[in-house]
C-alpha cells in the first residue's frame, strides 16, 4: 500500500481522459477538482440532491449546510454547457444497477457512509468498473460503515488498498483486478475431475 498526503495528490496519480463518476456529489466542490485534475473524458455526478444535508471537508472541518434541490440547479447550470458531464439524480445503488458491466473506469465513492450501503456500491462496483480499473471513495475511517465495508470487500475479493491518502479523512484506491478467466475453467476442470468416477 503507498501513502498518499491528500486526497488531491490520488487525482493527481489517477489515469486521465477516462470515464469516471463521483458518487455523492453534495456541493460539487471535489468534482471541479476531478475536472481540472482528470479531465475525464466524462464524468458522472451521481447525488440524492434531495432534502438538507451536511458535509465537511476532507479532513471533517468547515461543516457546511445545503439545499440540495439549489445545489442540483446550481450544477446543472454550472456544467450545462460541458459534454464531459453528465449530471444524475439518482440513489447510488439505482445508478449502479443501471449501468452496464464495465462501463466506468474510475468511481469515487462518498455519499451514504453506513456499512450496509457502501457494501452494496463495491459489490456493484466490482462488476461496473473495468479491469484494471480503479475503486476509490472516501473516508475509510472506524467511525461510520467505511473502512469495514471496504476491508471485507477487500478480503472477499482477493483485493487490496493500493493507495491511501493521509488525511484526517483518508482517501482509499483499490485497483479493480478481475480474476483471469482460465483460473476459473481451470478450477472447474479440477473439480469435475475430482469429482468423476475413477
Ligand atoms: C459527503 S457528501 C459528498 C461530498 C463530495 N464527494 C465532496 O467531496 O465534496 C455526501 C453526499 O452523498 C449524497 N448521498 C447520500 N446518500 C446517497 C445515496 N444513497 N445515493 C446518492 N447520493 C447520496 C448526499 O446527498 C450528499 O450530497
């Protein structure tokens, strides 16, 4: 696992002119960052924009409250004239869901922190990013669902951290290796031997 200082030095590290999404968006102030930084060739803004919410920064300073119906109109407007991205309101379980297998080739996983939904977003993630592809989200921490979310993913999957920011929110990356298709046949193949009659 390499150590990163922030989360702004994993975008910096990350491939460029990918497909990318940015689940949980709240005020879109990372994502102008994944802009500038990525330059995706585009970039899905996935977000609830439903009710008040609250979210801090990086490092869990500067709580900020929003609207986030005003928060829609105002990215909609922001970004209404750029085709790198595509603006959905949506849960992150429904968009995921909707997207076809291997269609996105960097998410950044940060909206709803319990266990049971990150869990749900990098089981679906597994499949919808790419070979090779890279799994990243936010505050892998004790505190909410996070890090033992991602810790057993990890285990299950065969994966690991590759990358981990040193922010007080630390920023995690996984690179999302699939498993070669012979080791499969391969172990049917062993199985069904074993299993046949001498
Ligand atoms: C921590 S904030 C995102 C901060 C943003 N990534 C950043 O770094 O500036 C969490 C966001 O996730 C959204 N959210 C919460 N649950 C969600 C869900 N199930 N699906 C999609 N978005 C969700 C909230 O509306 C909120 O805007």
């Amino acid at each position: 696992m390499k150590l990163l200082k922030t989360r702004t030095d994993l975008l910096r590290l990350l491939p460029k002119n990918l497909i990318m999404a940015e689940i949980g968006v709240f005020k879109g102030e990372f994502s102008q960052q994944i802009l500038d930084i990525c330059h995706p060739s585009l970039l899905y803004l996935v977000d609830l924009f439903s009710g008040r919410t609250s979210s801090g920064d990086k490092d869990g300073n500067n709580i900020q409250e929003a609207d986030m119906d005003v928060e829609y109109e105002m990215i909609s407007r922001r970004y209404e004239k750029n085709p790198h991205v595509n603006l959905i309101k949506s849960s992150s379980h429904f968009f995921l869901e909707a997207s076809p297998s291997e269609s996105i080739e960097i998410v950044y996983i940060d909206a709803d922190h319990s266990y049971e939904s990150v869990s749900r977003e990098l089981a679906l993630c597994r499949d919808r990013v790419t070979d090779g592809g890279y799994i990243c989200g936010h505050d892998y921490v004790n505190q909410w669902g996070v890090k033992r979310a991602v810790d057993e993913f990890c285990e299950s999957e065969g994966l690991e951290i590759e990358y981990l920011t040193e922010d007080i929110y630390p920023s995690y990356c996984i690179i999302n290796r699939k498993k070669p298709c012979h080791t499969q046949s391969r172990s049917m193949f062993t199985a069904s031997a074993i299993m046949s009659p001498a």
